[in-house]
C-alpha cells in the first residue's frame, strides 16, 4: 500500500465521474481536472478505475519498461474489432504475434527503407501544392481535411501502391469513409452506457459492415500482389510478404497482413496530418519563427526540386516539428499498467497491477519543472539538435509524442520524412496566413487531436509558378 490516498473528484454512484468527463473533449476535460487535482489523481468510469498523471518525473518513472507495459485502453480495445492484434492494438501478452509482426517490419520502417519511399511521397505532397496552387489566394483552405488527405494518400501509396486519390475526387475513397466512422464509432463504444446490446443494434450494425468495407479493400490489394508473384516494389505489403521473422524463421499470414496494412493507414493518417496543421497554426501565429524556417528552406532548397538527401540539413524545420509536437502532441495521452502491484514516486501511491495508468502528454509536455516559466510558449529554438539531445539527457521522457520503449511508433522515420518533405515544398511555394485573422485555437478531440475550424490562405510566392 501507499503512504498517501491518490486524490480522486467526488463521483456519482455508479457512473462515479462519468460527468466530469465531456465526450466530445475527453483529454481537455481530463486536463483540466489536473489543474484542480494535480499531478496524480484517480478516476472511476462505472466501476473502472485508472490513474492521470501528467508530471516529467510520475512519466519517467512509469515509463520503465521493467515495470510497466503498455496498456491497450478501452478505446483501442474497440479499434481491435477492425485490426485484432495489428501493431498498435496487441496486447501486452499477444508477445507471439506483436513480437513476429515487429521484427519482420523493424527493417521496412528503417531510415533506409524509407528513403526509397521518396518519389511516391512527393508524388502526393505535389499533388497537395498543386490543388492549393490552382485555389488561388482568396480561397479558404481547410487545413486538416487536405492534410489528412495527403496524410493517407502518401500512406496507402507507399504502404501497398493503391491509390485513394483523394486530391482528384470531391467524395472519399469508400475505405477511408468507413474507416472515419469506425473509428469515431470506436471512442463511443469506449464510453457506452451498459445498456443492452439491442439498444445499440443500428449503429452496430454499420460498425460492422464499415469494418468488412475496409478489410474488403485491404484483401483485395494483398490477393491483388499475390496473384501478380513476385514485385519490384519495395513498399510495406511486399516487406510483410517476403519477411521471415529473424527468431523463428517464420512468415506473416494474410490476417496479420491485412490487420497491419489497416493499422498503418489508422496510425498514420490522423497522426500526421494533426502533426503538420499544428505546425502551420504555430508558424502563422509566430512570425519570427516563420521567417526562420521559410529563410532555411529558401538557404537549403531553393527553387529547383526538393530532393530527399536536402531534408537532413533543414535543421530548423525540424526543432519547429519537435516543437510542435511537444505543444500539440497529436496523440495526447498514451496508456501504461503496472506488471505487478506498484507504488509510484517513492512508496507514496499504490497502483494495482492491470490498473490503467493514462500519461496526459498534453500536460506533461508543459512541466515548467522541465520547460521553464515559458513551457507553454511555442519556441522552435529549444528543440534545435543540440538543445534537443541536452532535454533528452536531462530529462528523460519529457517529450513523448511517439510513446515509449519496445511499443513506441514504428512509423517515426516515415512521418518525418514526410513531415520535413511537405513543410519544405509548402514553405518553398507559398506565403500563408490565417483566413480569419481572429481565429483562436480550438482543439478537436477524436483518437488523436487537431486544431478545429482551421482555415488558412495561400498565395503564391513571386517569381515561382
Ligand atoms: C505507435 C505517434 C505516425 C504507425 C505510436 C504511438 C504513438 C504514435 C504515441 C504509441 C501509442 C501507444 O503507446 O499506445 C505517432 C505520431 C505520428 C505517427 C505523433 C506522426 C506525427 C505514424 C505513421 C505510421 C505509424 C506514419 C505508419 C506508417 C504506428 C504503429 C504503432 C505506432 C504501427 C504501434 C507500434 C507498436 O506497438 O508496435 N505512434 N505516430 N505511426 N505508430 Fe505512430
């Protein structure tokens, strides 16, 4: 037991704090009860309990792999209904599978394997400027949905060569509809009332047929690759096709494909694209920092094509990615439990073994305890190389937006590379500024969040076409 109660908002009987938490901003409602309860307090969600901590030294020590494992929370629980045990939603003791899936895919996510990535990522990223290029400067962009568009578009061209087209067609490729609303329908199934499953026969009923839609198109592409035997392409279906596990010798079935080729267009897509809408709401917002990075590109770039071997030396496009991941972590909490029953912070909290534990990054990335009295400012200049590495020597695990350890992302070389490839072209091409200068920052919580009602203006930078 622990020396001291962890301190925990009066509930309800039965619902316990159901009320405290707003389903349409379930982090935002969680951070702001830290605020009133501190680094550490416990919540009841109808009899389920899990902890909130959301300091540097509570993450860093849960963080430990020795003594905590990543935890598969309820609403990834509802996501393995679509994707059973792909990379992001295995269990903790689905070892076999996620260890096999893990080993074989280690090296197709590798900086090398990425690099050969390039061309069809500039394919997509050109298609993006080419689509904001004709709007014209008065037209409104709405800056998630065309990111997220090209967030899923470079993810299924280079993960398996399909193309969604999404820049060519006003509706949504029918896979990317019913992956929107399988997963908006898997945060609600998360927090669903126990009421009787016929209540809920209509919406379960298009849950499921959205998920045969995706795994529909999915097979299809993977029976598609095998009937054509053997591919040049080097792209992640044809590394899941050939690759032998290195520790059994052992090769991937068609289910375990099909789950983690639907698992990287899940993990990707809204990661990404909140990554970069952020970033231009940062830069819009701070001019100076904006002047620096366009200035790099301009010194690195300059007007020809981009090319990948260019990316490495745009240092502080870079620092402003970090920064803004730091300020606006896309995925805004990641899940831990103890492996056995555990205290935290010196003997002072106990936490039962399987208990969630939620990492709040959302908060945690503020600690002035880390960041100074200026953690919550937005300065690209702290997340330079150097100063970066110093953060990660002082302060292990201040910065977390790609989760911790063995289950942290494996997709971090792909999204950088394109992340650093379309601020590059973006900034090379057009001058851009808020629609409505008055916009304040609202965030939307879905399984990952985003700036809301974003929208920005692009005008094309003199002298290029
Ligand atoms: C895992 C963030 C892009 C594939 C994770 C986790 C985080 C994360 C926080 C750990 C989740 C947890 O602990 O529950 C991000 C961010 C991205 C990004 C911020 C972009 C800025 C991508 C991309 C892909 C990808 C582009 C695929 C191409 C995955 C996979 C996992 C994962 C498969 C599960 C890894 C495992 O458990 O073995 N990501 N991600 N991610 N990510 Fe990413």
């Amino acid at each position: 037991m622990g020396s001291e109660e962890i301190p925990m908002p009066p509930g309800l009987p039965i619902m316990g704090n159901v009320r405290d938490i707003d389903p349409a901003a379930p982090v935002q409602s969680l951070n702001r009860l830290a605020e009133q309860y501190g680094d550490i307090y416990r919540m009841n969600v109808y009899g389920t309990r899990f902890t909130v901590i959301s300091n540097n030294q509570l993450i860093n020590e849960v963080c430990n792999e020795k003594r905590f494992s990543k935890n598969v929370n309820s609403a990834l629980r509802q996501v393995r209904n679509g994707v059973h045990d792909g990379l992001f939603t295995a269990f903790h003791e689905e070892e076999a599978s996620w260890g096999k899936a893990h080993r074989i895919l280690t090296s197709a996510f590798g900086p090398l394997s990425i690099r050969t990535m390039y061309d069809d990522m500039h394919d997509i990223a050109s298609q993006l400027t080419m689509k904001w290029a004709r709007m014209g400067p008065s037209e409104p962009i709405h800056v998630t949905d065309d990111f997220t568009r090209l967030a899923l578009d470079t993810l299924a061209l280079c993960a398996m060569d399909y193309r969604f087209n999404s820049f060519y067609s006003a509706e949504m490729h029918p896979f990317v509809e019913a992956m929107g609303s399988f997963l908006y329908e898997s945060g609600q199934r998360s927090r669903r009332a126990p009421l009787p499953a016929y209540w809920y026969r209509k919406v379960d009923e298009k849950y499921f047929a959205d998920i045969a839609t995706m795994r529909a198109v999915s097979d299809g592409v993977l029976k598609a690759r095998k009937e054509q035997g053997t591919s040049e392409r080097k792209d992640l279906l044809q590394a899941m096709l050939n690759g032998k596990d290195p520790r059994t010798g052992e090769k991937l079935d068609d289910a375990s494909i099909t789950n983690n080729l639907i698992t990287f267009l899940i993990a990707g897509h809204e990661t990404t694209s909140g990554m970069l809408s952020f970033a231009f709401y940062n830069l819009i917002r701070h001019p100076e920092a904006y002047r620096k990075a366009q200035q790099e590109v301009d010194d690195v770039c300059g007007t020809g094509p981009i090319s990948v071997e260019q990316l490495s030396k745009l240092k502080y496009v870079a620092a402003v990615l970090r920064e803004t991941l730091r300020v606006s972590s896309p995925i805004p909490a990641i899940a831990m439990t103890p492996l056995k029953d555990e205290t935290l912070a010196g003997g002072k909290y106990f936490i039962p073994a399987g208990q969630n534990i939620s990492l709040l990054l959302y908060r945690a990335h503020l600690d002035p305890a880390v960041f100074g009295d200026d953690a919550k400012e937005f300065k690209p200049e702290r997340m330079l190389d150097e100063n970066f590495e110093r953060l990660n020597r002082e302060f292990p695990n201040s910065w977390k937006p790609f989760g911790n350890g063995a289950r942290a992302c494996i997709g971090r070389p792909f999204a950088w590379q394109e992340a650093l490839l379309v601020m590059a072209m973006l900034l090379q091409n057009f001058n851009f500024r808020f629609d409505d200068p008055s916009y304040q920052l609202h965030i939307k919580e879905t399984l990952t969040i985003k700036p809301d009602g974003f929208y920005m203006r692009a005008q094309l930078r003199d002298g290029l076409t």
